[in-house]
DNA sequence: TTCTTATCTTGACATTAGCAAGATAGATCC
DNA sequence: GGATCTATCTTGCTAATGTCAAGATAAGAA
C-alpha cells in the first residue's frame, strides 16, 4: 500500500469490485434527491468513489447509463404491476390496480419514469431495455386479454409472435395503456391540480372501473 | 458608430429592438434541429446575434426560458385543436379530429410537447404558461362537456369559477385527456412500434371512436 | 443638456462530457 | 514461481455551458 498515492476512496482497493452495479446505486440516488438535472456522470462517480472517467468503461457515455437505468425502471414496474395484479380477485379489480399500480409507481419515481420515456436520451433499441420494456408491455397486454377473456401470454409465447397473437386486440391494448399512462403522465407533471388531491383516489377508480367495463363490450362498427 | 468596437452582430445596434422575440424564434430554431440536448442559452443568442448573456435580461435563466417556450406551445396547441375542432361536424367527429390535433401536434413540435410536460423544467406557477395551459384545458373540457351534450364553456366562464361548474364531470374529462395525452406521448416516444406505421392512423380513429361512445353513456354505478 | 434606466457586452468562475494516455492489479500462461 | 496480458481505473486535457458581476451603450425623461 505506498503512501504516496492518494486514492479517491483509500478504504478501497484501485479495482473497485462491483462499480457497475455502486455506479447504478449512486444514479438511483441522485435522481431521488436531485433529479435529473442534478444526474452527472461526474457526480455518481464522485458517489460510487472512483474517478470521474470511471464509469466510461461500463457504460460508454451518458446515453448508455440512462439506458441502463431506464431498463431497471421498466423492471420495477413490471415487479410493481405483477405484485398489484397478484392481489386482484376479480376483473374491475385487476384493471383497477394495474392503473394504481402504474400511477404508484410514477409517483414513487418521478425520474426514472420520465427517462424511461424519454426515447431521445436513450438508446431505445439496446437489447437489455427492448427486453425490460418488453416485459411490462406483456403484462399490460395480458391485463387487457383477460378484460376480453380471451387467454394471457406467457413469456416465450409473447417472444415468439406474440405480435401475431394480439393482433386483433391492439386497438384495445393500446386503448388500455392509453388510459393508464396517460393518467399516470398528466398526474406525474401536475396537470391534475384542478383535481383535489384527496380525490384524485376515487378518480382513478372511477376512470379505471368505466375503461375496464368498456374493454370488455365488444367493439361496435370500424 | 465607433470602428474599435467588435459588435456579435455588426449590422444591429447595440439594442437590439425585439431581442425577446428573437430569442424565443432562435429557441424554436434550435429545439427543431437539435432538439432539447443542443438547447442552450448561448446558443440561442449566437443565433440572435448577441453576447451570450444577452438573454438573462429578459428570461432570468434557462428556466425562465424554457417556462416561456412551453407557454407558447400551449397557445400553438390550443390553436391547432380550435382549427381542427371547428371542423367537426358531429360529436364523433369533434372527439377524434381533437385527438388527432393533439397526437399531431406531438409529433409536429416533439420538444416543445416534451417541455411542457416537464413540470421540472419549468415554473409551472408562472401566469404565463398557467393562463397558456388553462386555456389548453378548458378547449379539452368543452370537447368532454360537449360529448355529454352539455354547455361549453366560454373562456370567462371558466376563468370565473369553471372549477364549480365541471366538478360533476372532472372524471370524464379525466378520462377523455388521458387517453388522448397517453395515445400522443406513447406514440411520440416510440412506445407503439409494434402497431406498423400505415396502421396508427385507423387505431386512432377507431380507439376514438370507442372512447366517445363510452364518453356519451351515463356512467354507471359508483 | 444632464440624468436615469433598460439593455447589452465583457470577462470570469465553477462545472460538465468526453478523449487520450498512463497506472494498477488480477488473471492467464509458461 | 515469474512474465505477460487484459480489464479496470486514474490523471490531465479540451471545449462547452450557466450564471454572476461589472462595465458599456443608447434611449428617453427631466
């Protein structure tokens, strides 16, 4: 151990172990106390203990980071709306608490939420968050599937041509996540305030039982 | 005119006459060709031709700025749904040509739709864009009221209480902005390319339509 | 004319992303 | 065991940014 190196973090050796995954942690820090305008790749070094060039090695440049912090956003979310399905007993219900669920879960990350929707920070086509992302689409589709009654797709089922499958029921996925991210988007950046806090509850069952009631009429003409 | 002097923009005085207006046309400039990454202050006054602090006199910081690019592209909003709205001519219509005015209007100006809801970007409590954005709301609302056959409201009504008058409808209203915010801001990030391209034109009109059908039912218990 | 005020410039500082070159240590091979 | 290889991390640099403070300029008021 010479003396005379002064190492950013002395308690650690020059080969970090993990940075990656301390590089990842100290990101998901900074944005819960200062948000995105306070995430540099500067600072989550500083955080993790290494040098400011550190992270380059795993992820590239910026984009690549929030790339990676965006697919473990979408990962959460699928666990949150697995979880909050889990619960359901009943259709309404199920509908009910994917929206809760997904509204939650903007709320509880502001941040991750809104890079993980950021398409022009990203690099939307790296496999790992086409994969993350993938996923919470599956689950989103089956919530609908079975508001139509029709069978859910399991995850190799969804990889290999699920597209085929649901083809005839996009209209009405997409009608679902419209409803249910759009919520959770207007809400996120305080365009409800017109709405009471304390209803915004009692809205977001109302709205949810009256879509999930729709999905499950069959679509009139065109 | 004193030949010592280097002036940024030799052709300009040193007042400018309208820098304001120049700089928010430089803003709109840069957000449509570089988009919200190339974005800077110094660079908006390169492109105005002044030093590059030019602009804090009349914005304050970049926040300040961006507050004023978001005021006005709610005002561009509002325009593009009344041009679109007025061409209505039954309430299916009016429901989904408003829906295409606001995806298309997200697709058209992809920054300016991104800034204005980022509620962290910006002081959302700034007259401004409050009155920019209320008015935005208020062409939304009477799109909903409409659809449940009731009055619209004129801009007076719903500066003098219009909270009051749409309470017993806010859940619609709810309903109907989420779908068609959702609808364009999934669309706008990229989030819908399992639909092909050629497809996204008929699965707008048709969840529309469906949405307005609902719209104009009572809604049932609870 | 002189003073006042709004407007714009200059210069500086702290900070950032990204690059290039070098240092370190763990792993591999002989 | 020792030499080499390679991934990992550091140092130092450049160009750029937002913001501030101080000064310069012009337009209008007094």
């Amino acid at each position: 151990m010479p003396a005379k190196r002064e190492l950013h973090n002395p308690k650690a050796s020059y080969h970090h172990g993990d940075l990656r995954q301390a590089l990842l942690d100290a990101g998901d820090g900074v944005l819960q106390e200062q948000g995105l305008k306070g995430f540099t790749l500067r600072e989550c070094a500083r955080r993790a203990g290494v040098s400011h060039a550190a992270p380059k090695h795993h992820f590239g440049d910026v984009t690549g980071f929030l790339t990676e912090i965006a697919a473990l956003g979408f990962m959460r979310l699928s666990a949150a709306l697995e979880l909050e399905i889990a619960g359901a007993t009943n259709l309404d219900e199920e509908f009910i608490a994917t929206t809760r669920a997904y509204v939650d879960f903007a709320e509880a990350h502001p941040e991750h939420f809104r890079i993980m929707f950021r398409c022009d920070l990203l690099d939307d086509q790296a496999p790992n968050i086409r994969q993350a992302a993938g996923e919470t689409f599956r689950l989103l589709t089956n919530v609908i599937l079975r508001q139509r009654g029709e069978p859910s797709l399991s995850a190799s089922e969804y990889a290999s041509g699920g597209e085929v499958i649901f083809v005839n029921v996009i209209h009405d996925i997409v009608i679902g996540w419209s409803h249910i991210h759009g919520l959770a988007h207007l809400k996120l950046e305080r365009q409800l305030t017109m709405v009471p806090e304390d209803m915004h509850e009692a809205l977001l069952v109302k709205a949810s039982r009256r879509l999930a009631t729709m999905l499950r009429q069959e679509a009139g003409n065109t």
